[in-house]
C-alpha cells in the first residue's frame, strides 16, 4: 500500500508518516518498481500502535521503547503518565477556576482584570500580612467564592478575622457556600466554616446554623448553639445544656442559656430541662455541679425552687453551690 492510500485509511498525514521514518518508529517494508514507499499490514499495524499510544500521552521516543524494546514494562511508564495528567488537570482546573472568578467579577475592562488578578494572587501568597492587605483593599472585586474559599483554608488569626468580616458583607452567595463547608471531610475546614457563619447576619444564616445543630461535629454545633442562643433562638437550648454537662465551653453555654431565660416562659422551660439533668442517673458529679451553676443566671420560680431543693442534695459540692446561689439571688 503506497503512503497516499495508507494516509486515507489510518488518517495519520503523509508528513507525519515520513517524519515517523525519519525517527525509525515505521519503516515502509518495501519498495515499489518506481521507488516509492510501500507498507505491509504489518507495517500498518504498527502505525495503528503508535497512534494508539500517543493517544495515552506517550512522547515518540517512549513510544519507540514500547515498541522495540522486549524487557520494556508499561507499569513504571503508565504510572508517570498517570501522575502527569493529575498534574495536569489540577493545573487546568486550578486556571478554569481562576478564569471563572474573574468572569463572575463582570470586569469592565483590562484593569478591571489586571486587579481582580492581583488580589487573587495576593490571596493566595505565603505572606499572612500580603493576604490580610488583600482581603480589607478587596472590596467587592473579588468573588465571594474566593474569599470563602481562602476563609476555610486560612489558619492565621487575623487575616481569618479580616475573611469572616469581608463575608459578613457580602452577598448571600456565602452563606450557602458556608453551609457546604460543615460538611467537609476535614475537622478545621468545618469550624473554620460554622465560625464564619456566625458572624453573618440575617435570616438565612441564622437558618443554616439551626441545621448545625445537628451536625455529627460536637465543634460545629458547639459554635452553632453559642450563636443561637444569643440571637435568641430557643432550639438552642438542648445543644447549650449538652455543652454544660460534657464541660465544653460550659461558661459561654451558660452565658447564653441566660440571655434565651429573659424570656419568663423560657426561662422556666429552660430551669427545667436544667433540673431533669440534675436529676438524670448518668450526670456526674462534675457535671452536676455545673448545671447547678448554670441555674445562677435563670430566673424565676422554677430556677429558684430547684435551687432550694438542690441546697439539701446528697452531694455536698452540689448543695453549697445551691445554697450560695439562694444568697445571691436574696441577699436578706
């Protein structure tokens, strides 16, 4: 078959197929009358090899040992190869991800994307005063998806600080962007995300932090009630005494137990709930004394009444918080 034919069949251009000899990848078998080319099947099975591997990702010259070296083993090779196109596609999704932004960004003009570029850059350098800079100069340049990215990344305190106050103002868009990262696999991506949805306002966060209270994460629904609770939203309350009895942040659980029980309804259902802790086999002791502690700041009848009946408690520990609490709440 002469190079024109063997061209059409396997699609594979005469130059190339001449530039395959020239490299002794294929050689045709024979020669015609006229001296030209001629290939064997055997000829054109291999050109079908060699455009096969390169579709893999193969240079020529790997291909040649493929090929004509017997000892040669595809293993090592196909490993490379698997690790340069990761490599590769982390590349390219890394730089689709970046175009993505700038176009979200609805640049007006070159120096729109010149900036945009910039604080991108600025946002990902190893400089935590570089990154800090970039987020309060940001304004509403950069997308919000790359500052909530940077946000669940960061680990230095302050800019992480700067992130969650540049999200506080920004759109909605962050608030459901948050919510996905309580489901991250990674334990410091998932507080990283619930601390920054605390320091949104509005209703929608305030939404996505009831939805953390029933986080598997004992961290995140910490952070999630603490919030809560302060915004004066009751489904806190089970969340904060569970805080209490496990001694987690059982201050600030308390804390915020205090400012829900400004409401009187809420204050006696919060009393109670209390009192059915104390009252539960499994609490331990130290447990036990600081739900009687956590009753301090509960007003009301029910509150108090628990508190006189905790002044005679068993556990003496318990029964002196009790009754120091009792003078405190009526000096006389």
């Amino acid at each position: 078959m002469l190079i024109g034919e063997v061209s059409r069949r396997s699609g594979v251009s005469a130059r190339m197929l001449r530039h395959y000899e020239s490299l002794g990848l294929v050689r045709p078998s024979g020669r015609t009358g006229s001296g030209y080319r001629e290939y064997s099947a055997e000829d054109i099975r291999r050109i079908f090899h060699i455009e096969s591997l390169r579709s893999l990702g193969l240079s020529l010259r790997e291909i040649g040992r493929a090929l004509d070296d017997p000892g040669f083993t595809p293993s090592a090779l196909v490993g490379d190869l698997i690790r340069q196109t990761r490599d590769r596609i982390a590349a390219e999704t890394e730089l689709l991800t970046q175009l993505r932004r700038i176009h979200a960004a609805d640049p007006v003009g070159w120096e729109d994307v010149l900036q945009i570029v910039a604080i991108l850059q600025a946002l990902g350098s190893k400089s935590a005063d570089a990154r800090q800079r970039a987020v309060l100069s940001s304004g509403d340049e950069v997308p919000v998806e790359a500052l909530v990215e940077a946000a669940l990344s960061e680990t230095e305190p302050n800019v992480a600080g700067a992130l969650r106050w540049a999200l506080a103002r920004s759109d909605d868009g962050a608030r459901a962007l948050l919510a996905e990262g309580l489901s991250s696999p990674v334990a410091a991506v998932r507080e990283r995300a619930v601390q920054a949805l605390v320091e949104m306002p509005g209703d929608e966060a305030t939404a996505q932090l009831r939805d953390a209270l029933a986080n598997p994460d004992a961290v995140v629904r910490g952070h999630a009630a603490l919030a809560l609770g302060t915004r004066g939203v009751a489904d806190a309350v089970p969340a904060l005494i569970d805080m209490i009895v496990q001694g987690r942040n059982d201050t600030d659980a308390a804390d915020a137990l205090s400012v829900l029980a400004s409401d009187t309804a809420m204050a006696d259902q919060i009393a109670t709930r209390l009192v059915d802790r104390l009252a539960d086999d499994t609490t331990k002791a130290p447990a036990r004394g600081r739900l009687t502690q956590a009753l301090a700041d509960i007003p009301g009848t029910t509150a108090a009444r628990a508190l006189v009946e905790l002044s005679h408690d068993e556990d003496r520990a318990v029964a002196l918080t009790a009754a120091y609490l009792l003078r405190l709440r009526d000096p006389r």
